[in-house]
C-alpha cells in the first residue's frame, strides 16, 4: 500500500482516480498521516473489513486492482480479481508475477530496481491503463480465463495430460 500511495501522489495532476482499500491493520495509521501528507484524503478510502460477498461487488465496479505486494507468494487475491474480470497491476514477482500476464494485467519488474524506479513505474502504468479504456475492456474479457487456468480442475487436467 505504500508503494501505491507513493505512485498516486505522483500522478494526481494527470488522471482522476479513487482508490478503495478494503481490510484494516496495524499500518493504517500510518497511511493516514501520508494520505493527508500528499493530500490524497478525498480519493483514497478505507473501506476496513468486508464480507467476500461485499469485496466482490466492489470488484465489480473497479477498473484495476492495484496489487504490488513484496511477500504475497500465492497471490490468491489476484485470483479473485481476475475471476471478476479485474485486471491486475502487481509486481513480477512470486505468485502474482506467474498469474498475471500481458493479457490481463501489468507486471511491474521489480529484480535491480530501486524503490523509487518501482514506484515510478507503478505510476506510469496506472496512467496508460486509465487513458486506454480499450486495453482495459480487452484486459478484463480475458481476466476470467486467466483465473480458469489455474482452477483446480485445469492444473489437475494439465498434471494428468502430461
């Protein structure tokens, strides 16, 4: 979340966005003092937690998860929000850098970059996805196909058929 924060106060002059933060933690207050730092206040909410019911709606109304976690190896969030055809933003790394590709999402390199080149190119890649809703429609038709193969029955047909 905080590579994410960093990445919007970069581009709030060039696009408009919100960003919905669902779940709740020990570091929210620390994103609080620099949401308010960068003036984000107005388009980052906390939604806290939510049922899976709630969070899936949500997902339905959003145009990209922005997901670049640095310990998350399964990625089974990014599962979830390819199955609601939710394009994925994610660092290429551990699960989430195997689960997403060019066609439903963006992988951001992450091996002999800084934190900052990180951040930048999280920024850079929010600003081209959100000023090419046609690349986001066509990301979002392939999203749910993606998720499939890596159903449990497309692995067990693939370990089987191997």
């Amino acid at each position: 979340l905080d590579l994410i924060i960093e990445a919007l106060n970069i581009i709030k002059h060039e696009i408009d966005f919100e960003l919905s933060i669902a779940g709740d933690g020990p570091i929210r207050s620390k994103l609080n003092k620099k949401i308010k730092q960068y003036n984000l206040k107005d388009t980052i909410k906390f939604l806290g937690k939510l049922p899976r019911e709630d969070l899936l709606k949500i997902y339905s109304n959003q145009d990209i998860l922005l997901a670049p976690f640095l310990r998350d190896s399964g990625g089974m969030v990014i599962l979830e929000a390819l199955s609601s055809q939710l394009p994925v933003i994610t660092l290429n790394i551990g699960g989430p850098g195997i689960i997403i590709n060019d066609k439903c999402g963006v992988k951001i390199e992450v091996k002999n970059r800084s934190k900052q080149d990180i951040i930048k190119n999280i920024s850079s890649k929010i600003c081209e996805l959100t000023k090419d809703p046609k690349k986001i429609h066509e990301m979002k038709k392939n999203a749910l196909s993606r998720a499939n193969q890596f159903s449990w029955i497309a692995k067990a047909s693939q370990i089987y058929h191997e």
